[in-house]
C-alpha cells in the first residue's frame, strides 16, 4: 500500500513527538510537589528553627556532660588524695600506738623486775642472820626503791608528754611536811566542779535562832577604807573626748544663790560604720582633654583638680589609692591599696593583734555595725598596711642592736599553711630593754644557724642573752666581741621539775641559794643601783660565797662517789655545769640580767595570738604578724597607748609620709599609758 505524503507527514510528526517526549525527563513526584511555594518556605523556615533548638540543646547537653565529667574527675582526685592522707595518718598511728605499747610494756617489765629483785631480797634478808650481809642487802634494797622511784618519775613525764602535761604550781598555802599536803594546784582544781565539791549549807544554830540573824556588812563596812589602800591614788574615770553639757545659769531664779557647781561624769560608747561616697566629674575641657573635678559643695577652697590620658586612666587615678588636697589633706582617706581608712584599718589592727581577735569573729562584729566585709579582705587590708610599715622594723632594727647593746633574745613556733599543708615554723623575739625596742622576726620560718646570722646581718651587740638552745652557741664560737649570757630561770626551772617530781633534798639545796640570788637582784633594783654599783655588789663576799657554795655542790654531785640521784635532777645539774660560765657572766657588767625573763614576757603576745587564730595562712602573714607585734610591744615596752600610735601612723600614711623617723613610737610624741 502507497502511503500519500500527508499520512507520512502525520506519522513522521507522531514519532518526532514520542522522541521528544522519551528525552524530556519527567519531574518525581514527591510529597511536597502539591505544595505552592509560599507553603515549602514557610515549612523551611519552621525547619531551620527546630533545628536551630536542637542545636543548642544538644549543645547544653555537651557542656552538662563536660561539667560532670570535670566534677567526677575531682571529686575521684579528691577521694585519692583523702585516702592516701587516711593510710598515712593510719601508718603513722599505728607507729605511734607500737612506740607507746613498746615503751609502756618495757616500764612494766621494769617495774615488775624491781619489784620482783625487792621481794627476793627480802625473803633473803629474812633468812640471813649474818649482819654485814644484811646491811649491804638493806642497801642494794634503798638502791632498788631509788630506782623504782626514778622509773615511777619518768613514766609519769612519759604520759605527761604523750597525753598532755598538768600544772607546775604547787600549793603554797599549806605545810609541806604532811601526806595529804602534798599536792599540787592540777589536783585541786581537778576535785573543783565535781559532785563533792560543793558543800551543803550548815544547819542553823540554836543561838543564832535565840540572838536572831543580823548583817554584819553594814552601810559602815561598804564605806570604810580599806587599809591597803591607804596612801594610794585612785584612777579617776577619763576620756579621750570629753563633752561639756553646761546649765543656763540664766535660769536660776531670782533670790537663789549659786554654792558650788558640781559636774556628774558619765560615758558613752559609740560603735558605728560610716561608708563615705565620693563623687568625681570626668569633664572635656575646650582643648578636648580629659579633666577629673572634685569639689566639696560650699567649699571653693577645696577643689581638685587633675587631667587624665583618657576616661579610663581617669578612673584608675580615682581608684589608685589617697588622694590629697595640694596642701597635703586628705580628700580620700584610706591607706594605699585598700577601701579602708586610717581609722578604720588602726580599729582592725588592734582588735586581731592586741586584743587577739580572729578575723572571723572580727568579720563578725564588723558585720553587726553595719559592714558587710569578707574576712580575706580583712587580712588583705591588714597585708596592704605591713607593706607601708615594713621599713619601720628596718630602722627600730638599726636602733635596737648597736655596737654597745644588750640584747635579750628568745624563739617560739608557729604553724603556717605551705604547699597546702601545715608546718611547724619558728619566730624569733629581740628585745633591748635600755632602749625599750621589741623586734619580732621570721626568716622563712627557721630556727638554724644561718637565720640568725641574717637577723643579726653583720651587727655586733655587745652582749646577747639566750637560752640553752645549741644554735645559740654560735655566739660563743664565731661573734668573739659579743658576750654570751645564758638564763639563770632556765636552770632553776629544771631543778623544780627535779624538786616536784622526787622531793629530792639536793634540788631544793639549789632553788634556796638561786633564790637568794634573785632576792639580792630584787634588792638592788629596788634601790635604783648604777650599773657599777649593781657590778661590786654581785662580786662582794655575800655573792661570792653562795657562787662558791654552788659550784662546790655541783662538782660534788658530779663526782664518782656520789650517791645516784634522779635523771631529772642529773639534767638539771648538767645544765647547769654546761653553762656554767653563760649564766655567771651577767656578775660581769651591771647592765647585764640575771636571766632572760624579759624576752620571755614578749613572746607570750604572739602566743596568744597563735592560740586564738591557731595558722598562718603563708609565709608572708606571718611575717606581716612580726612587723604588727614589733610596733605593738614596743610601744607596750615604752608605755605608751597603741591605739593612739596606729591611729597616727596610718594618718601619716595616707599623707604620703617618707621620714620614718619620724613615724616610730618614741618619736610620736604619744601620751603615757598609765593602765
């Protein structure tokens, strides 16, 4: 069949429209293709923000996750390091527990051997007929009770060192010659409080039911003068400021006559906060510089004003520190590095170091005034104050140990806080008493050779008095001009452990003639001796003799024939022997001490305060603490008030002072404390 050319033209365009159709791709169907455009972008928009969410919130999930991590990671640190501490303090406990059952099972095997030797001897004595073998068994008998005693002695310093030790002081207001005298004040204060100590009252007397109870404490016995009191002044009620409250005289009526004005003395305490607020105008002059005003309202005579690099440096200049008027007044009272003021930081001063305050009691107090303070910032306050006052002990240093001094010197610990962990540290005390100085120092908490060396830092007093400690012997060694004084109350003290322990004769032999030594001291102070009075007056024959007698004793004790004694009484006599010639050279010079009894007295201060605030916190607080104690005591040793120093030292502070001279406590022109 012959197609004509339409039909062709007609199927030629049906497979040209099937090709076209195979080559054009198909758009899928999905289940947005019915959606309209303004539909899919808001379903994208509603997209991007569930997405957004989840973001941050897997976000915040990531960082819960890090934060428990990091606090199980501590917690875990802190657990092991607990843990070793318990197996170091078990280690350690249980090596104390061996010593203790080690040393307390040797004194039993002691004790029961001596009592075991007495009972055989006396089953031998009791069999003996022979005399001679009787007298030497009695005597090896007195031999062993000597040494029992020695062992009951030394177990009881034993516990006294394990468990704490009791009071020194025996009862002096009875006769020693009775039993049940011989007790000392710990057991009497043991039986105070308990259930027997309080008596009952006596039942009433028949005549006092006759006679009838009177009072025998009339108007008369409250106003008679007691005889003691008799050529003395009483201290009258005073006050540093005083306000007058006067009478209108013009309301007397007319027909009275005035007799005697008289004046009632009242006080009144007052204990407030007051926050001062200080407003400074940062301004652009007409140049275009930065310019800080202050200006008091009312007061054009007081404007300050400065120019600044820009408002920053504006602000650090406000916030530097004082701020002073051109005429050296305080427009900003407070001491450099600190919001406090002069008042202020001599009130914090004084209540922690002379009145023994811990800061947290201190933050405390200060909190019921009215300020909210933390206690670092207390101790930051108090931190900033030492650095401007740490010249000061420079120069009472230089003033206290010249080429013709005496120095009275002694040493105490204290616990300070370092790498974390408590230490035991050590604080030296000088004092020069003619001069009236006190200096405390801390030379990174050592007590060895080399710290005095840097205490002393090539100054060479004339004399120093110290205790027995072997450091001290350097003085002897090395420092040929300084005379080396040791402590006549350190060895008396050993012979009244020895006489307290044992009642043994030969220890009170010595506390009598020491004693009559310090009766001649008191005697000769009392009739304000010159130094070379006082010097021909320790080498007159009443001296020498009681010098004489007691050398004579200890070379006798120390002898080979000498009966056996007690280990106290030996360490004492030791002690004595040592430092022989130590404590004899204070009869070379009237200026020199019988012993050391004044450096003693100054470091009780800092002991109080280690008892009330227990550590330092570092090595730099309790340096800050000797330079506070160093001004405290010298001015307690000048007699003179320490909260008036304080008050005016820091007021010169803050006024920019630079003499320190002129900043010490004797040259303050402070007023005499006469409590």
């Amino acid at each position: 069949m012959v197609m004509d050319e339409q039909e062709r033209a007609y199927l030629m365009e049906n497979v040209r429209r099937i090709e076209q159709w195979e080559d054009t791709p198909t758009a899928p169907s999905g289940r947005f293709s019915d959606m309209t455009e303004m539909e899919k972008d808001k379903l994208l928009d509603y997209m991007f923000e569930q997405n957004s969410k989840l973001t941050d919130q897997l976000v915040g999930v990531r960082e819960d996750l890090r934060l428990q991590r990091e606090q199980a990671e501590r917690h875990h640190a802190d657990l092991q390091s607990r843990l070793v501490r318990m197996e170091e303090l078990a280690v350690a406990e249980g090596k104390r527990a061996d010593a203790a059952e080690k040393r307390a099972d040797m004194e039993a095997q002691a004790r029961s051997r001596a009592e075991k030797q007495i009972e055989d001897l006396n089953a031998t004595i009791e069999a003996l007929m022979d005399a001679s073998m009787v007298k030497d068994l009695r005597q090896k008998v007195i031999d062993l009770e000597k040494e029992r005693d020695d062992a009951k002695a030394a177990d009881k310093q034993n516990r006294a060192e394990r468990y704490g030790s009791t009071s020194q002081q025996m009862r002096r207001d009875e006769p020693s010659g009775k039993k049940d005298n011989d007790r000392d004040a710990q057991d009497e204060k043991k039986e105070m409080g308990g259930k027997g100590s309080v008596k009952p009252l006596p039942e009433d007397d028949e005549d006092d039911e006759e006679d009838g109870w009177q009072d025998e404490w009339t108007a008369d016995h409250y106003n008679h003068p007691r005889e003691n009191r008799q050529g003395k002044k009483h201290n009258k009620l005073t006050a540093s400021d005083i306000r007058e409250h006067e009478c209108d005289r013009d309301a007397v009526p007319e027909g009275w006559k005035i007799i005697k004005p008289y004046k009632r003395f009242v006080v009144e305490t007052i204990t407030k906060v007051l926050g001062h607020k200080f407003e400074f105008l940062i301004c652009k002059d007409e140049e275009g510089q930065i310019q800080i005003l202050q200006q008091p309202k009312g007061r054009p005579d007081r404007r300050w004003v400065r120019s600044a690099k820009g408002v920053k440096d504006a602000i650090r200049q406000i916030k530097s520190g004082p701020i002073l008027y051109d005429d050296g007044e305080p427009l900003v009272d407070c001491v450099p590095g600190t919001s406090a003021t002069a008042s202020t930081l001599k009130d914090i001063t004084t209540q922690h170091f002379l009145n023994n305050v811990p800061f947290y009691r201190l933050r405390n107090y200060l909190k019921e005034c009215g300020l909210l303070v933390t206690r670092q910032t207390l101790i930051n306050w108090i931190e900033k104050g030492a650095v401007q006052a740490r010249a000061l002990v420079n120069e009472l240093m230089n003033l206290a140990i010249e080429k013709d001094s005496i120095i009275n010197c002694d040493e105490t610990w204290c616990k300070v806080r370092v790498n974390g962990k408590y230490r035991k540290r050590y604080t030296w005390c000088l004092v020069n008493k003619e001069s009236k100085i006190v200096i405390y120092c801390y030379r990174k908490g050592a007590r060895s050779r080399k710290a005095l060396q840097d205490i002393l830092d090539g100054r060479l007093p004339m004399a120093m008095q110290t205790d027995g400690y072997n450091v001290y012997l350097y003085l002897d060694d090395e420092l040929i001009d300084c005379d080396h004084l040791c402590c006549m109350a350190h060895a008396r003290a050993k012979f009244f452990y020895a006489w307290q322990a044992n009642k043994e004769q030969d220890a009170k032999f010595f506390l009598d003639l020491i004693a009559k030594l310090y009766e001649l001291e008191k005697h000769y102070k009392k009739m304000n001796y010159t130094p070379e009075e006082i010097k021909d007056l320790r080498n007159n024959d009443e001296t020498n003799e009681i010098v004489i007698m007691l050398r004579s004793k200890i070379d006798a004790m120390k002898a080979d024939g000498h009966p056996p004694r007690s280990e106290l009484l030996d360490k004492a006599v030791s002690y004595l022997d040592s430092f022989w010639k130590q404590i004899m050279k204070y009869r070379n010079n009237g200026r020199y001490s019988i012993d050391n009894n004044v450096a003693e007295m100054f470091i009780k201060p800092y002991v109080n305060e280690r008892k009330n605030s227990l550590f330092y916190g570092s090595d730099k607080m309790a340096h800050v603490s000797t330079i506070y104690h160093t001004l405290i005591s010298t001015c307690r040793m000048l007699k003179v008030s320490v909260t008036e120093y304080f008050d005016k030292l820091f007021a010169k502070i803050v006024r920019g002072c630079t003499d320190m001279a002129s900043m010490l406590p004797m040259n303050m022109g402070l007023s005499v404390n006469k409590y």
